[in-house]
C-alpha cells in the first residue's frame, strides 16, 4: 500500500503525462502506465456519458466489445456498472465481478468481464464541478485484489483526470460541430452555385424561346396577315369575316410581340433594371382596359445593376410576376414599384391598391408560388405584407449585394 507522499508523487506524473495530448488512446495509455504504479491493473476503462442515455467506452491495457465496436455509443441502461454512471452508487468495489450480481442483469453487457477475465473492480465516477460525466473502472485478473485504500487512491485519480477529459470531450464536439457546419456550408454553396447556374440556363433556354418566336411564329402570323389583306372580292359576309379575322390576328401580333419583349429582355440589357421595369409596366398599361397609375422610382441611383447579371435577370422575372399578379388578380388601380439599397442589401418594393392578398394566396401554387421558387434560387427572400388596412398588397424582395458572387468565385 502507497504511502501519502508516494501517492502525491503518482499524482504528479499522471498529470505531467496526460497534459497536452489530445488523442484519447494516448492520453489514456499514459494515464493507465502511470497509474499502474498506485493501483496495479490488468484492465482500465474509462466511460464518458453522451446524451439521450448512451456512453462511449475508452479502454487501456486490453481492448474489448465494449470499445471495439462499429457503433461505439452504447446505452446506460445496459452497461454492467451503471449503477455508478446513473447516480445510484457512490462507487463499486467488488472481490469477483464474475459472481458479483451488480454486473448481471436482464440486458447487461457483461459479457467481456468473462472474456477479459476481470475479477477484482474497482469503479469510481467522474464529476466535473460536480457533474457525472462518466466512470473510471479499474479491473484485475485475481481476485480480492482491492480495498477500500485503494478505492480512495482511484477516486483521487478519477477526479484528476476528470477535467482534462471534460475538456477533451468538449473540443471534440466543437470540433465536430465545426465539420458539421463545414460540411453544410459547402453543401449549401453547392446547391447555391447549381441554383444559380440552373437560373441561367433557364434564362438562356427563355431568351432562345423569344429569339424562335421573333424568327418564327411573328414572322408566320404577319405574312397570313398580309396575305389576308391581299385578298378581293367576295360576299359581304365573308368579307367581314376576313376583316374579323384581321382584327384578331393584330390582336395576336401584338401578344407575341409582348412576350417576345418579357423573353427577350433588351431593354433590361441596353438600359438597365429601373427602365426595364418601367417599360414592362408601359406594356401592361398599353393592354389594360381600364386607367391604371403606375410609377417606378428608384431610390439606389442604379446600384440594381451592380448586382451579378443573373441575379439581375432573376429579379427583373421575380418582378414582371409581381406586377402581372397585381393586375391580373388584384384589381388595383395605382401600381408603384420602389428600388432602393438598404445596407448590404438591394429591396423592390411593389405597392397596388388593390383587393390584397389572403392567406389561400400565399398557400397556392400560382404566380406567387413563382416568385417564391425564383427568390429561392438566388438566396433572396420575398415578404409578403398588407401596408395600410385591408385593402392593397406589398412585396418586397430582399437581395444580397454578393448575391450570385459564389458562382464567379469558382468560375
């Protein structure tokens, strides 16, 4: 049996060689060794308690299933000694732990006690600033090895060594919450980057659309109408059904030439957003049949046409929904549209008078279910707000200035 002295000096080296490694078999396997010259052991095990009742189990000397497993995290309730790891015991000091019958229970896993021959134990808790954080056993191949004496020698141990692991534990989770994040980040820059690129190429395909119907259909419609025009004689009926005809056909031509306009965004690329979006609404108000006051104002001076070409065109889209939404559906008759920069950040405010928005509408899959999926993939978000009273709608559509920007950086 160690004397005080001895047993303070045991102490010591324990300390000196756990400080600094951060690897859990070295830090165990030092304090194992130096250990051994207090408590003689033929087995040591240290359990640190994780959450929702399950603990990992670090061992030295001799490794068992209790560490080398594919799912290290075992539950509390079926360790041998979780007496100790739940509070209901001090400690455990027992003269044969193959017969003692606080190891064997219905569910416990005591099954490596027998195949590592452990006979004497003795297991104490870890506490740190007085949490169970987990247990220290100490096992030898004989048996009525150990005593009270000792047991008092292995709790000063455990509470040595108790904080270094708190702390290893700690950093261990940080360190793992760091790579989790990591990981997410890096998931969402790629699902952000294939947003982005799948934006583009939606614009792309949607500009070809417009080029196909300028080149195509406009050309078609305009030779049947000047074929009609060319045509003589004839009853008074079916002259008037030609001209019935004609009328729609100018009807039609005007229609495509509008949405080869909205495809084809050449104001947008030759002017900027703010004209753009103005032109869009001169476009709408030319087909209205009723007065409608529309104004655009923009409160940044142009900083919408700083923002990455795609998010622009995206934004110039989210906006062209809003409007047509707005006149389709919400039967206003003042339309105002506001771009102003607010921080890091670039704001469309889209003000109508109209009947306002309900909470069927935000639920639909309609127009806005559209702005919803396009703010979506450039990393904007769309507000959808009732300004004054009852009546009228707003929304507003937030945009990061460095919106897109992760798309340039690895291009």
């Amino acid at each position: 049996m160690p004397n005080a002295e001895q047993a303070l000096e045991c102490y010591l080296s324990i300390a000196q060689a756990i400080a600094g490694p951060t690897d859990y078999e070295l830090v165990l396997e030092n304090f194992a060794n130096r250990l051994r010259r207090l408590i003689a052991h033929d087995h040591l095990d240290i359990v640190l308690l994780h959450p929702k009742g399950t603990q990992i189990c670090y061992e030295a000397c001799m490794h068992t299933s209790w560490s080398h497993t594919r799912n290290p995290a075992k539950p509390t309730e079926e360790s041998p000694i979780r007496a100790v790891l739940r509070g209901d015991a001090a400690h455990i000091l027992t003269d044969d732990a193959w017969s003692d019958p606080v190891f064997h229970f219905e569910g416990s896993d005591s099954k490596p006690i027998f195949e590592a021959n452990l006979r004497s134990r003795i297991v104490v808790p870890l506490r740190v600033q007085g949490e169970l954080i987990g247990s220290l056993a100490i096992s030898s191949h004989k048996r009525n090895f150990y005593s009270e004496e000792l047991l008092v020698l292995a709790q000063g141990a455990a509470d040595l060594v108790s904080a270094y692991l708190f702390a290893l534990e700690r950093g261990k989770e940080a360190k793992e919450s760091a790579v989790t994040e990591l990981e997410a980040t890096g998931r969402e820059r790629t699902l952000r980057i294939g947003a982005l690129r799948l934006t583009e190429g939606m614009e792309r395909e949607r500009q070809r659309l417009g080029m196909d119907l300028h080149d195509q259909t406009l050309a078609d419609l305009s030779r049947i109408r000047r074929r009609m025009s060319r045509i003589e004689g004839g009853s008074k009926a079916a002259m008037d059904e030609i001209a019935a005809i004609q009328g729609e056909l100018d009807h039609c031509l005007d229609e495509v030439r509008g949405i080869v306009e909205d495809m084809k965004p050449g104001v947008l690329q030759l002017f900027g957003f703010a004209d753009a979006v103005d032109a869009h609404l001169q476009r709408c108000l030319k087909n209205m049949h009723r007065p409608i006051e529309m104004h655009v104002d923009d409160a940044s001076n142009g900083k919408m046409d700083d923002l990455q070409g795609t998010v622009r065109t995206a934004v110039y889209r989210i906006v062209q929904e809003a409007v047509n939404n707005a006149l389709k559906h919400g039967e206003c008759s003042r339309l105002d549209v506001r771009i102003a920069q607010a921080g890091t950040n670039m704001t469309v405010t889209i003000d109508d008078d109209g009947t306002g928005i309900q909470d069927a509408d935000l639920q639909s899959q309609s127009g806005i279910s559209n702005i919803k999926t396009r703010t979506d993939l450039i990393s904007a978000q769309v507000f959808f707000e009732r300004p004054d009273g009852p009546v009228g709608t707003r929304i507003r559509i937030v945009v990061p200035m460095n919106a897109g920007q992760v798309e340039s950086d690895i291009t």
